[in-house]
C-alpha cells in the first residue's frame, strides 16, 4: 500500500467534532485565557429585558463588543445605564454557543472615574480610621427622648422632606432646627462642614441629622470630605447620618455616632414615637399606681399590727414593774450563789493548806541557834582581824622613813634625783639634795673626802 492511500484512510478515522463541541471548548478556552477584568467603554444598544438580565455593547472609537449583565448581577449596579454612558465593567470573556458570538459576561459595573473615586474612598477611610475617628469608644448613645432635633441638609432637597414627614408621624412634638447647606458640588464640603459646626456651637438640638438623598458616589462625594468628617466627629451632640440609600457608605457614615441607612430612617432613629411615648407614660403610670396601693396596703397591715400590740399606759407599766422584779431577783440569786460558792471553795482551801503547812517552829528556834553562832563567830573573826591589823600597822611603822629622819638621819639625792648611798658618789662641786626630818635643803659640796667605817 503506497503513503497516499495510507494518509487518507488516517484523515478518515480522525474524529469529527459537532459546532456546540466547538463552540463550547472555545468558550471554555477563552474563559481559561482571560480571567475576570475590568473593560471600560461606552454603553450602546442598552436593553433591559422582561427577565431583569441586561443586554448591550461596549464600544470605545475603534472596537466594539457584546455584554450581558444576568439579573441577579444587575439588581447590585446601583444605577440603570443610558446610551452613551462612559463605564468600567468587571467581565470574563465567553463565547454564546447558540450563535457562536464571542461575548462578555458582566459581573459588575460602575460608572466610568467611579474606580479612582473609590480607592480614593478607601485611602481616606483607613488614613481616618488610623487616627482613631472611627473608634467604637467615640460613639456616643442617642438620647431616647429628645425635644430638639437638628437637620444639616439641603432646604431644597427630597431629603428634608422625608426627615419633616417621618418626625411629624412619629413624633410631632419635637422641635425642629434646620441647619441649611448645599449636599453636591465643589463648595458643599466646606458648607456642610460649616453647618455642623454651627450646630455644635450653639448647642440648641440634642441630636444632630446629617441627611441627602440617594445618588452616585460622585454626586455624594462631599460627605467623603475630611473636613466633614472631623465636624462629625468633633459635635458636641450625637450625630446620625443618614446619607445616600442602604447601600451607599461615607466617610460620614462611620465617623457618625450612629448610621442610618436612609433620611426617613434617621429620623426614625432620632425620634422615639409619641405613640410609645404614651405607651411609656401609661405603663409607669400604672406601674406607680400598683405601687401606691401595694405602699398603702403595707402600711394599712402594719398599722394592724401595732394596733394589736398597743397597750394602756397602766398596763404597760404593770408589765414593766414585772419585769424589773424579775430582774432584781435574778440579780439577787445571780450575786448570791457565786459568793456562797466562792465561801465554800476558800473554806476547803484553807483546810487543804493547814493540812498540808509544815511545822516550822523547830526549823525558827535552830535557826536562831545558827543566827546567833554565826554573830559570835564573825565577832571573833573581826576581833583577831584587828589585831593582826594593829600589828601590821606598828611594823609599817617601825620601817616610816619618816620615823628614821627624825632619829637625825638624811636622805641624799644627787642632781639626777637617785639616791647617794657611797662616798664616792659625791664629788667636790656638786649640788646634792638632802631630805630632813622637817624638809628639805640644797647643798653645794665644797669637798669630799672619805672617811674610813
């Protein structure tokens, strides 16, 4: 068999695929290759169809591209698109099997600039945040009864008129105090910003509402000011902000005491109901009735009650008069009974210790014997002291040098104060000292000559 014939019957047993194989392992390759994106454009051919989905193109000056938007996405956008409008879409790139287009499916969509505007958004609130304005310990409690509420909104605007009706239903008994400024545009920021401080000032409400009505995040961008925010957040009076719809959040919103997701609700949320209000005031007024009469009940059995034990003034003195002798008896045997068993407890002490006491009669007479002998001795001991003392005293005597001086002999000191006691000690010239009997006396040697013994 020849290569020709061989290559034919290999492209015969090739398998051949069906257009939805096709269109569906393109649209799975494409899905594969472009994960989801963010595509701006121009919004062209728009169509909202019966089913919710949105159906349209997006074109910018040189191409162009179909869209779909699923209903369950599309009831998030925040906003119905018009011909013309400039967006940024989030999508994955697909393919529609039945007709084989290649297409986008949209899972989200903003305005064109509205991304810029939110990271903008998110740059400021973790800026404020990181400095503590947001912090749950800054929130103060709205008052549940207030009299006064203030308003910083437009005087013109949907919004104040939602806050007048919603507080004339609920409570139409409050006051009012409208603090005017512009909600959109270059100069609001600086407006609102004034207003509250305004508010804060004169301190005239008890709760402060900030409010506008709904719109796209640049139209409520003045309340993503930090001038604003520090305002809120600086108010002498609790502040709620209700701000856009449900689904919108500013700054404003969190630097607030409390957020309110529209105006009417935040005066929902400012205002308790009159209706409760008299619900309140029935309620503690049968609850002080209840308590009256359960004090009056209380009081009317106590006074029962003394009344049973009430007495004439001769019989209580009667009782008393029993009472206090009573008492005078018991004291009497109370006294009685611990000195009668005092007496019999001595008594039997006493017959103990005489039973028991030594007879010391002969120890006292053999103790004077010792007493006395022992005087006798000592005087004995004393008197053979003295005399051998006496004697003592007349040898001393006999060695005084004093006694030897006054029998006509000298003591002869040299110059030096040592006693002379040869003849050679002494030499012509010399100056000797000589101590008498009655004193004493200097003598200058004029010669020495020594005399045989």
């Amino acid at each position: 068999m020849n290569t020709s014939n061989q290559s034919d019957i290999s492209n015969q047993q090739q398998a051949v695929i069906s257009v939805s194989a096709l269109n569906q392992a393109v649209s799975r390759l494409l899905e594969r290759s472009f994960p989801l994106t963010w595509i701006s454009g121009e919004i062209s051919n728009f169509t909202r169809a019966s089913s919710g989905h949105w159906y349209f193109t997006l074109k910018d000056d040189a191409a162009q591209v179909r869209a779909v938007m699923f209903r369950g996405r599309a009831q998030y956008a925040g906003f119905m698109p018009r011909e013309g409008d400039k967006v940024e879409v989030r999508a994955l790139v697909t393919l529609y099997g039945p007709r084989g287009d290649y297409q986008i499916n949209v899972e989200a969509i903003r305005r064109a600039g509205v991304g810029a505007l939110f990271e903008a958004f998110l740059r400021m609130k973790e800026r404020l945040g990181a400095a503590g304005l947001f912090d749950q310990d800054r929130k103060r409690a709205v008052p549940m009864f207030a009299r006064t509420i203030g308003v910083v909104t437009s005087p013109t605007g949907a919004a104040l008129r939602d806050v007048l009706t919603a507080l004339k239903r609920r409570a139409p008994h409050v006051r009012v105090v409208l603090y005017p400024t512009l909600v959109q545009g270059q100069q609001a920021p600086e407006q609102i910003a004034a207003a509250i401080n305004t508010a804060s000032a004169r301190a005239e409400c008890e709760v402060l509402i900030v409010c506008r009505g709904g719109g796209s995040i640049e139209d409520l961008w003045a309340f993503n000011d930090e001038a604003v925010a520090y305002a809120v957040a600086n108010c002498n009076v609790p502040v709620i902000s209700g701000v856009g719809h449900e689904t919108d959040f500013t700054i404003a919103d969190f630097a607030a005491d409390l957020r309110a997701a529209t105006p009417t609700a935040a005066a929902e949320l400012a205002a308790t109901p009159r209706s409760d209000w008299l619900a309140s005031l029935r309620a503690d007024a049968t609850d002080l009735r209840r308590a009256m009469q359960r004090a009056l009940g209380d009081a009317a059995q106590t006074l029962d009650g003394y009344t049973r034990r009430l007495l004439s003034p001769s019989a209580q003195i009667g009782q008393q008069r029993s009472k206090l002798l009573a008492h005078a008896t018991a004291l009497t045997h109370a006294n009685r009974a611990p000195l009668a068993q005092a007496r019999v407890g001595f008594d039997k002490l006493q017959s103990r210790w005489a039973a028991l006491r030594p007879d010391v009669r002969g120890l006292r007479m053999e103790l004077e014997n010792l007493q006395r002998r022992a005087a006798l001795s000592l005087s004995n001991q004393q008197a053979q002291k003295r005399d051998a003392l006496h004697a003592l005293a007349a040898q001393l005597e006999m060695l005084n040098p004093q006694r030897t001086l006054e029998r006509g002999y000298a003591i002869v000191t040299g110059q030096d104060g040592v006693i002379l006691r040869a003849p050679e000690q002494i030499k012509a010239r010399d100056s000797v000292t000589m101590r008498l009997a009655e004193g004493s006396t200097q003598v200058e040697i004029a010669s020495a000559k020594t005399l045989p013994t």
